[in-house]
C-alpha cells in the first residue's frame, strides 16, 4: 500500500473525532462529489471528520448503516480521500457483511468486492455498510427516508440513498436486479445510475439473479455521477444534441408522477431538446412480467441451499425460492427470449431516439416501512441490460425521479445527456 499507512490514517480519524465532539457545526460540509473532487487533500480530510459527526448526529433516526468503520485506501489516486458506503451485500474485509438478515448477524467478510477494491485503489475512504433489505429482496431494513422519516427511501439499496440524501457521504455503492438503485434514487430526491449489464464487476456481490444483477452508484446530481464514473477511469460521453423518446401512451403510473413527467417534457423542449412520441408502455408492461419469471427462477437456484439450512426464517426469500423451484423450466425459456426479442426491438427504436425517457418509480416514497415500492418502471430496463439514470425533478412534495435510459455501451452519453435534462429542469 504505497503510501497509506493504516494505523496512521485510523490514529487519525479517532483524534479528529475525540478533539472536536460538536464540530459538526463548525467543520465545513462538502456536500457534491463534485466539491470534493474540487477540493484540496487538506479540505478532502476535514470534510472526512464532518461526514462522520453527521453520521453520528443524524443515523439514530435515519438508520442508513449496519457499521461504519473508516477502512484506509489500498493506493492514492482521483478519488483520494473521498469517502463511500457499500451495500451490505457486498463482501468487504474485516466488516459487517450480513446480506440484511439477521440470520447472518455477525457475519464478517472475507474479502473486498471487486467494486470496492478498485475504488480503494483510486484512494478512496470505504466508510462502512449502508443497510439493505433481506438478501437484496423484499423484506424491508430499518432505513428511513431522509426527506421524510415517515416513508421508506425505497429497496433494496436503502442505507446507500438515504446515506447520499442525508449528506452523509458523496457517493454510495448499490446494486439492482429489478429496481433496487432507480427507485430508491427517485424516493429520496438524489441521482441513481445502473450502467451497462457486465460494464461493472459483481464479483464478490452476493448473487440474486446472474442474468440481472448490476453493480450501480448514488450521487447527489447527474453532473456528480459523471465526475465519480471518470474517476473510475470510464470516458465521458459528448453532449451531442440526441432526439429523446417520450412514452406516448404515458405508462401506468401516480397521477402527480405522469403530471411531473409531462412537466419535465415541457421544460426539455424550451431547453432546445427535441422530443418524439415512442410507444413503449405495453412493452414495458410484459418485460416486467419477463423480468419477475427470470428473477424468481434464478434466485431460487441461487439460493436453494441457504433456503435448505434456513427454511422460513429467510422470510420473504423463502417464499421466493419455493415459488421458484415450482417453475417450469419452460417457462424461464420463454421469459429469457421475449427479453431478448425486446431488447432487439429496443436497439432499433434507439437508433432514432438515443435516449428514452420514463418515470423513475411508479409515484413518491409510500408512506410506511412495511414496504420499499413498486419497481416496474425499472424493471425492462435492468432485463435489457442498458443503462439508466435517475434524475431529480421539481416538486412541492416528495421526490419524483425521470429516469433516462440508452442502448448497451452509451453510458458516457447516457451521463452527458442527463446532465443536459437537469440543467434544463433546474
């Protein structure tokens, strides 16, 4: 580890905390993780200490992490200093690695996830392990939304966004399978992005679905997720002037989410973004239904011998795997080919409109815990293996998102593009 001394930089941290208890009123916050990009190595530290009083002052109500426990960066790098939360399915060393259940309570990985590893050795700060719910699935975590406490932040990567929206850390690791990264973002009023299917590595990601599973990231703004995914050392897409698809018939969604939508339309287009209507709803709609057929089918053969040893104790995965192992196999087959005859029909329609816009959820945040939302509207897309994006529109209530989407391998355009759309909504 050149030039990281870990006993240093833990020695470090502890007298930071233990000099200044209260210095969270006193130590300046940065907030984007384009400030902290933006900021000197000196600054980059103290804002460290601050993330940590934050934490400390606000995660009682919150509840957004499983641990937090500062690991030093592997190497120096881009993102040098620049602290991060990864969700509890993925294995991180020495840490809580407990897949939210607490039938793992205790559990500690073994190893760092391929994801994290590279970012710890661009130099940046893993913080700790942001709460998810039960093995990526249904059963809730204990993650309030920090724009409104009475609701969820959305699943399963529900300590990842909260922790972003709450200003507790720049950036946060998530993973999605149907909707677990584009719906949490829309809840919580902050940005989401699932790259391309494969583009980011899984390895050392607790698998649900191999054919969905997808490694995604939490910023605050589109213009922030561009600046954390060439940190990574992916390139930049060009703000090319690219015809946007808008769903004609609008999806079956919330009456304020489609009024937003129509409203965010509106504003792209005396932004100068030219629009066309795409008809995508009834698509939508089955490649939903494809993408259950396949998760299920999957993840109960993932997870068939965890479901041996621990029956119904793994709630509402429990009910998955049975239900799962039911399936005919048939039945997958079909799922898998109507997925690939869309994602076909897809390529084609984004020849013409490279990118595609749609609510990012199917309304705001529910109110309660006892459930994490809808993710249908994300769904196709995860199915599809393309990028999406979630993006914060304007709203007197809770959070809306309008989600971008475009075909395999655009994610630099995807990113240039959504930073054109909130620029215009702003």
């Amino acid at each position: 580890m050149p030039g990281i001394n870990r006993r240093r930089f833990l020695a470090t941290l502890s007298a930071g905390l233990a000099s200044a208890p209260s210095a969270f009123a006193q130590r300046p916050q940065l907030e984007t993780f384009t400030q902290w990009m933006n900021a000197s190595r000196v600054e980059r530290e103290v804002a460290v200490q601050a993330c940590l009083d934050r934490i400390r002052t606000m995660d009682a109500s919150i509840q957004a992490w499983v641990q937090v426990a500062p690991q030093p960066p592997l190497a120096d790098g881009p993102l040098a200093g620049i602290p991060f939360a990864a969700k509890d399915i993925m294995e991180t060393r020495g840490l809580s690695t407990e897949y939210g259940s607490a039938v793992y309570k205790g559990r500690l990985g073994s190893t760092d996830a391929a994801v994290v590893t590279s970012l710890r050795q661009r130099g940046a700060i893993l913080l700790g392990k942001s709460q998810t719910t039960w093995f990526a699935y249904r059963t809730p975590a204990p993650t309030r939304n920090p724009r409104n406490l009475e609701h969820t932040p959305g699943g399963s990567s529900s300590g990842s966004a909260a922790a972003v929206a709450a200003g507790m850390v720049p950036f946060a690791l998530g993973t999605q399978t149907r909707g677990s990264i584009l719906r949490p973002a829309s809840y919580c009023g902050i940005t989401g992005f699932k790259p391309t299917y494969g583009l980011v590595s899984t390895e050392g990601v607790m698998p649900f679905s191999t054919s969905l599973d997808t490694v995604g990231f939490f910023t605050h703004t589109p213009s922030d997720m561009l600046s954390l995914w060439r940190g990574m050392g992916f390139s930049a897409g060009a703000d090319d002037d690219v015809v946007v698809g808008v769903p004609d018939p609008m999806p079956d969604v919330d009456e304020p989410m489609a009024t937003a939508v129509r409203n965010a339309v509106a504003a792209l287009r005396r932004g100068g973004i030219r629009t066309r209507p795409v008809d995508i709803a009834a698509l939508l709609k089955t490649l939903d239904a494809a993408t259950i057929d396949v998760m299920f089918y999957e993840g109960a053969h993932i997870h068939e011998e965890r479901w041996k040893e621990h029956g119904a104790k793994l709630l509402d995965l429990a009910e998955l795997v049975e239900q799962g192992l039911a399936m005919p196999v048939e039945r997958y087959t079909r799922a898998q080919q109507h997925i690939r005859e869309a994602r076909t029909r897809l390529s084609e329609l984004y020849r013409t409109t490279p990118i595609i816009v749609v609510p990012a959820a199917t309304g705001a945040a529910p109110r309660g815990l006892s459930t994490t939302g809808d993710p249908r509207m994300n769904a196709p897309w995860t199915a599809l293996g393309t990028p999406a994006i979630s993006v914060p529109m304007p709203t007197a209530g809770l959070p809306l998102g309008l989600q971008l989407t475009a075909d395999h391998g655009q994610d630099g355009r995807l990113l240039a593009a959504a930073i054109r759309v909130a620029r215009s909504l702003s």
